[in-house]
C-alpha cells in the first residue's frame, strides 16, 4: 500500500471511530483497530483467490475447551503456538514450561517484530499468566517428569525446545502426566512417527503416544510433491529452500560446534549455504518418495518467509499450464486450506502469516522439456508451520474421540476428489 493510501485508509479509520452510534450498535474499538491494521498491511485476499496474510482474529476465551494444550519451550514457534490456539475455540493453553521470567514471557507473546501485537491480552498473576481472562500457570524446569502437566490439567504437549526429538526423550513428559506430545522438529529417532498434515493426517492412531510434525520446509514441500507426484509421478527431485534466518544463526561471525563453519557466520549479512534433511524427511510421511529427493538450503537474511525450489523429472509429459490447473484444483478441492495457489507478482514479505503450509507461485516456474520442470512455491516458516502443528493436536484430539466444534478446521487431509 503505498503513502497516499494508507493516509486515506488512516482517516477513513478516525472518521469511523468518531461517527456516532447508537449503544446497541456500538462496535468492538479492539476489532475495528484489528480491521483497520488489516488493511494497512495489505492483509486482503489476492486476485487469484488465495489469502496470503491471516484475517483479522476473533481470540478465544474457553476455559471449558476440549483440547487442554501446554507448551514446553516459548520461543519462536512455542509463542506462535500459543497465538493460534487462544484463536480456536477448541483449544485452551493450561501451562507454559520455560526458563524464562513471567514478565519476559508476558513482553515476548505481547510484542513480535514478525507478527505483531498480541490481538488479546496478557496479564501477570501470581501462578503465571492471564491470558485472554484465562489462567496460564508457569514452571520451569529442564526436567520434564517436574514439569506439572497432570496438575495443570494438561492433556496435549507441544514439544519446541528443541531439545526432545525422540520418543524416549518425550516420554518423560507421560511420565509427568501428559497423555500425548507433539514435537515441533524432525524426530532423531526411527520409532517417532512423522505426521504432516494434508499429506498422510490418516496415519495417526490413537495409540500414538509422541509424534513428530517434520519441519517447516518438510511441510512446505511434500503437499505440493504429493499433488505433482499423483497426478504426473516424479521420477527424481532436487530441492533448494531459501530459509529465512532462524534463531540458531549468529548475527556476527562467531564459532559453531561441528564442521559446519559457514553455519558461524554473520546471519545478517551473508547468502549462506547449509544442509537440510527436509527433502529426504519427505519419505517418512509419503513413503513413495523414498530415494528420490534430496536438497540443500540457503539461509538469507530476512526474519520470516521461506521458498522451495523443487526442480523434477516427471514420469508423464505434460504441460506447465496443466501442472498450474493441477496445483489450482488442489488448492480449492482437495488440498484446501493446505495448498495455496497465486497468480499474483509476490515477494516474500506478502506471506508473513499465510496459514497454508505452502503456496504455489504459479509466475515462478519453468519448464524445460515436457518432463523436466522447476516449481517454486512459498511458506511462512514461523506462521504457517506452527498453523499445521496446531492442526495435528486438533486431528489427533479428533481421533482420540474428543468431541471438536470446529469443522472448518483442516484437521484431516481432504480426499483427491475423482
């Protein structure tokens, strides 16, 4: 939005607040601003249909909310974990594990140079938080069989410190009176089961005690794999993420433990290359993949949205136009909600808060021959990815025979339609 009309959009906002109204229309100051913000930032759907910023949100205050969420862990997707929920009415976050001051935690969910404000509220009580009106206890402790789950009435575990990958290390969690744990990361083990949702959400029994939700470039990759691989088989891929900057990098040369060096310099002013699992990753939840990705990432220095670059060797000789129809049905049928598909002439900046796991920019790729093309598609590794995660809880709650409100949630992966 350029000057001119945000001043307009500005005014047009104080005209409104200033306009009277009579008591039983008057509007929500709260919700009026958010819509106001809304607009300022550009956060209106596309012209190719696909949302590409959250809507303005309507924050829950459920204290009796079937999903009893805690999360271990409070820094970047922990947060955003805590964000999505208190928007569901399904869910209520019960008790927050982290090493972190009350105050500290109350200023970082209230101020994000990513997303945002806070669109509730956040108040310090003397057990931990208020937020939204609702009690959030606190410890923090490194130990999870100390960590209070049973007593806050935890059922669901988020598991986003980074620390617990594996379903040995998750277990201490059951052990502190969890029922279930869901790892924000690639589990380091062979026994965890890799659940990403929209590719193979039907594979969560309820007997699953810890799962993993892969990572951010895993779930903005294997959605759109699965959609080219269905309709024209891929014979062979390689992918290229260009990630955003992660809290792990160093923003001045320093030193990284392994053989890594690159990892140790400068986020804030270099290109640098690394490796990433993520495209192997995609065979654990589409099977049929094995052997046939591998991928290598670029961190930039931005502070939010990434880019898969997928370049493929098709089975079937096709066209880039039907590969576009393809992706474009998928997205409005049956990969709603977890395909996005635009037209538009995007940057990264326009998918800060995109909800789909990745977006399809159809300007972007190319075509070789009939069978050898490069797809480009985007994701927001903070939003997006913390999103599905939320997801999984909500199809695992689902499974497990909590009764969930919200069917317009993409808790299970929709059918491809005949």
């Amino acid at each position: 939005m350029n000057a001119i009309a945000s001043v307009l959009v500005c005014l047009a906002y104080i005209g409104h607040a200033r306009k009277p109204q009579k008591s039983s229309e008057q509007e929500d100051p709260a919700k009026t601003l958010a819509t106001f913000l809304l607009a300022l930032n550009g956060g209106i759907p596309s012209s190719s249909g696909t949302s590409i910023s959250r809507p303005a949100v309507q924050m829950s205050t459920n204290p009796d909310a079937p999903i009893k969420l805690g999360v271990n862990g409070f820094g970047r997707i922990g947060r955003q974990v805590v964000r999505i929920a208190m928007d569901k009415d399904d869910f209520v976050v019960k008790h927050i594990n982290s090493p972190m001051s009350p105050e500290y935690m109350k200023y970082l969910l209230e101020h994000d140079t990513v997303h945002g404000r806070f669109p509730g509220t956040v108040a310090l009580s003397d057990n931990g938080l208020i937020i939204n009106g609702l009690p959030v206890s606190l410890s923090a402790t490194r130990d999870p069989t100390e960590i209070p789950w049973k007593d806050a009435g935890v059922e669901y575990v988020c598991e986003s410190t980074g620390a617990f990958t594996t379903t040995e290390g998750c277990m201490k969690h059951i052990e502190g009176g969890a029922k279930k744990v869901i790892i924000s990361a690639p589990a380091k083990d062979a026994d965890t089961p890799t659940i990403v949702v929209g590719v193979n959400t039907d594979d969560y029994e309820t007997s699953m005690k810890v799962v993993s939700c892969a990572s951010c470039t895993t779930n903005g990759l294997a959605p759109i794999v699965k959609v080219i691989n269905e309709k024209f088989g891929i014979k062979q891929g390689l992918m290229t993420t260009v990630h955003a900057a992660t809290a792990s990098q160093l923003t001045v040369d320093g030193s990284m433990k392994g053989a890594d060096w690159r990892a140790g310099r400068a986020a804030s002013a270099n290109i640098i290359p690394s490796s990433t699992g993520a495209a192997k990753a995609v065979a654990k939840a589409y099977p049929v993949m094995k052997g046939k990705l591998t991928g290598m990432a670029f961190r930039v220095p931005t502070v939010d949205v990434s880019v898969v670059d997928l370049t493929c060797e098709l089975e079937k000789e096709t066209t880039y136009d039907d590969i576009k129809a393809e992706v474009k049905l998928a997205s409005e049928t049956y990969a709603k909600g977890i395909v996005g598909y635009t037209e538009d002439q995007v940057v990264s900046s326009d998918f800060v808060g995109e909800t789909c796991s990745t977006v399809f920019d159809a300007g972007a790729g190319i075509m070789l021959t009939p069978t050898f093309v490069k797809l480009v598609s985007w994701y927001d590794n903070e939003w997006g990815y913390s999103t599905r995660l939320v997801d999984l809880v909500g199809t695992m709650a689902k499974v497990d025979g909590l009764e969930i409100k919200d069917e317009s949630a993409v808790y299970f992966t929709a059918r491809k339609v005949d």
